[in-house]
C-alpha cells in the first residue's frame, strides 16, 4: 500500500481541491518508451493479464467516483444489474456524493457509504470494482490508486492522456493481478457488434481499412457554465493540438481488425485543421465578460489520425467536437467483398449487391445480432440508446462468473494511444510515429474479446 500514499490527494480529486494545480500535475508514470525504440521491458515479478480471469463474485459490490453529469447518469443502471450492489459513492463535491445516496435509497437500494475528499473507498473492504467518470486529467491518478487499492476498475475515456501513464497502468495492473479497463460502451453498439460477427465470419472478404471517430457538436455544451464542471473539457481545447477522444469510433474498428488478437496498431500520422469553430461561437453566442473570453483556443477543429497496422490495413480516426455537424461516429468497414458504414447505417456486399447503390444494413444486423443484444434488448434502463446498460451488465457478468474481460488493459491503452500519439505526430510536421505494443510481443495470439459466446447472469439470492 506504499505507493497508494505515494499518490498525491490533489492528483487524484478535481475541483477546487485541484484548483491551479492542473497545468503543473506531474505524470505518475514509470518508464516511458522512446518515440523510435523499444517499449520497456516487465520488471521482474510482472506477469502479462491476458487471459487472466475475474474472481468469482456472488455479487459485485462498485464503487462510484465522480458524480457529474456522466457518473450521475450511470447510477440508475449500475443499480438495475442484477448482482450488483453499489456500496460507495464518492466526489469531492459531497452533495453530489449524498444526492447519489438519497437516490440509491429511493430506488428501494442500500445506501451506499459516502465519500468526500478522502481516499479511503479506493481501499474500501466492502468495494469489488471501482468506476471512475472523473475529469479526464485525474483517470490516471485515480485508475492506479483503484489498483493498488486491490480493485478492478472501469475508467471513462480515455484512461489517460499520456503514453508514460498508459504504460503505468498497464505495469501497475499487471503487478496488482486486478484489471483497468476503458468503459468503453460504444463496442457495445448493436451495429458495432453485428459488424464484428460479420467481419469474423468473413462477410466483407479480406478486411483492408476502416473509419471511426468521434464527430459530435459540442460548443454549446462546452460552453455551459453548468455541464461540465469549471469548464474542465473545454480547457483542454486551450492545452494542446491532440485528438482527444477518438476511441468511441476507433475501438469497434479494431476490435473488427483483431486488433492485440492477431494483429496489431504500428505507427500513426497525425493532421489537424485551423483552430476555430470554438472561437467564432464564442464571437456569436457568449456575452463578453464570461470566464471563456480569457482563453485562447489551441486545438485543431478536426484532427484526423491515420494508423497502419502490423497486417497492413489503414484506420481512420478523426475528433471534432467543435464545428456545426451532425453527430457521427463514422464505423465504416471495409473489405476485398464489400463495405458497411453508418449514419446512416448501410452496406454494400458482393454478390448480394449491385448498381454501385448502398442498401439497408438492418437485415444484416438482424441476422448477425449479437448475443448481448438478443438477451437483453434494447429496452433497458440505460443511456446511449442501451450501450450504456449493456456494457455495465456484461462487467458484472463477467465478474460473478469468474470470465476474462471482453477488454482489457492492453486494449484500453492502444485505443487511448492516439492521444498523446497525435500531439508527437503533429510536433513532427505530420509524419508518422510508432504506436507502442502494450502487450509485449503477445498481440501475435489470437484470442475471444467481444465477440463472446452466451453467458447467462447467475440467478441472484
């Protein structure tokens, strides 16, 4: 537990305890790879966790930090999986804390102990997994305290934002024998899970490129004084030129590509356009006087990260949450016998199709229907359209099962790679740089991920 003390309070808590500390907050890492080498080697005693099941839980007690706007809208569901308990909630601003407890308590719950700006639910005797939904500077701090606390934990994305702390967490999951995870409900897509099968079983032929990412207009809510707490997404947008949050699009495209399953992310390229769909909307819709007009806007309206891959396939990946668009992930898949893509979902397949005329993908998705789908539905109680339940039952399952994890810490690292990737791609004009193997040589393995096999939930006592 020595190193759980090590872990700064400011580091691992937002708000005003964090306050004017956010630009200095030093990275927790170990050891970095350099741009054009090797990646570090495990230090003696690591041991690799893939394939490395959950233990078996009768149910699975979580723990809840950062009640904002996503923690908070993830309650109900977390609540409504059966064996699942919620026995902490924890966030610096204790009112969220005891709001999320008088709610558990109204949905007929037990109430859960409340945390404030202690540290304690990361060690908590009666929390099995930890779920963070925290701003994205403290994924790291909080990931690592949750391992070493002895918890698995789920982390919003991305994990973290800096190659040496993926590496972290990737070293400190693999010292503690507990997984971090990306939640990465978007793989849980019925699309994204219809189009994987497909890609499995051969549908689109020879699988050769992709597109995915995360277009979604959101000055508005970048600019609420309410939405996001002390702005803390829209001062990213002051940091830095990265694609911050292309893993909703990127992952179900990899997961297609057998991505850490038999093939593997080489090296990425980076661009980025002009910085301006934030400032002119703050030019046209923000009264002067407002705390934004201090700030100066950095990042690219549309960063667009081109990957290669070991088996020499092509992704996309693009970010733009600052220009009038529609919303879109893209999740276009591509092979030597055809294409799908979505918004709209549609698909193109020799020898069903002809005319050089996209078609309906609903069939297809009907008949390719995912497991998890079939059995739950999409009349759930949670958000997203149902991702958002899917994803948290299926860790549940998993857990009072005693199975491996759809995804894991390698995945989630490679998938968030593209963050600080991005900003090394683009400090070099564009050209291309390596993408680190976080699995050590292991990628070469093929093995299940979400393409799962039915498992039904045990019965709860």
């Amino acid at each position: 537990m020595t190193d759980m003390l090590n872990v700064s309070r400011r580091s691992l808590f937002g708000g005003a305890l964090a306050a004017g500390a956010l630009a200095a907050m030093p990275a927790v890492a170990t050891a970095a790879p350099d741009r054009a080498g090797a990646d570090p080697k495990r230090k003696r005693g690591q041991q690799t966790m893939i394939g490395v099941p959950f233990e078996e839980h009768r149910e699975v007690r979580v723990g809840l930090v950062g009640l904002g706007n996503r923690g908070r809208g993830m309650l109900d569901s977390w609540a409504a999986v059966p064996g699942c308990v919620i026995t902490a909630v924890h966030d610096v601003r204790r009112d969220r804390a005891v709001s999320a407890a008088d709610r558990l308590v109204s949905l007929g719950k037990p109430r859960p102990a409340v945390h404030g700006t202690d540290t304690s639910l990361f060690s908590a005797d009666d929390v099995d997994f930890v779920y963070i939904a925290t701003p994205w500077e403290f994924h790291h701090a909080q990931g690592k305290a949750a391992l070493l606390g002895g918890k698995h934990v789920g982390v919003e994305l991305p994990i973290a934002t800096e190659l040496a702390e993926l590496w972290d967490l990737v070293d400190t999951s693999e010292r503690t024998r507990k997984h971090l995870f990306l939640m990465e409900n978007c793989s849980y897509g019925r699309n994204e899970l219809a189009m994987l099968k497909m890609a499995h079983e051969g549908v689109f032929g020879e699988i050769t490129n992709g597109h995915g990412g995360y277009l979604h207009d959101l000055r508005e809510l970048l600019f609420s004084d309410s939405y996001y707490t002390d702005a803390w997404r829209r001062k990213w947008h002051t940091r830095s030129t990265a694609s911050f949050y292309p893993m909703h699009g990127l992952a179900p495209i990899a997961a297609c590509m057998d991505v850490n399953r038999g093939d593997r992310f080489t090296t990425l390229a980076a661009t980025a356009t002009a910085p301006r769909g934030l400032a002119d909307y703050r030019a046209r819709h923000v009264p002067k006087g407002h705390p934004s007009w201090n700030e100066t806007y950095v990042n690219g309206d549309l960063v667009t990260c081109l990957i290669e891959t070991e088996r020499g396939r092509v992704i996309r990946a693009e970010h733009d949450v600052s220009s009038p668009r529609p919303y879109s992930r893209i999740n276009s898949l591509a092979g030597s016998r055809g294409i799908v893509e979505d918004y709209p979902a549609r698909i193109y397949l020799e020898p069903d199709h002809g005319g050089h005329a996209w078609q309906d993908f609903r069939p297809y998705r009907d008949r390719f229907d995912h497991w998890l789908w079939k059995t739950i539905g999409e009349n759930n109680p949670g958000g997203h359209g149902g991702i958002d339940y899917l994803l948290q039952w299926r860790i549940v399952n998993q857990m009072r099962l005693g199975q491996v994890p759809d995804i894991d810490v390698y995945d989630s690292a490679v998938w968030c790679s593209p963050v600080p990737l991005s900003v090394q791609s683009l400090e070099r004009g564009g050209k291309p740089v390596r993408v680190p193997d976080f699995t050590r040589g292991q990628w070469m393995v093929p093995r299940v991920g979400l393409d799962s096999r039915p498992t039904p939930m045990p019965a709860t006592v």
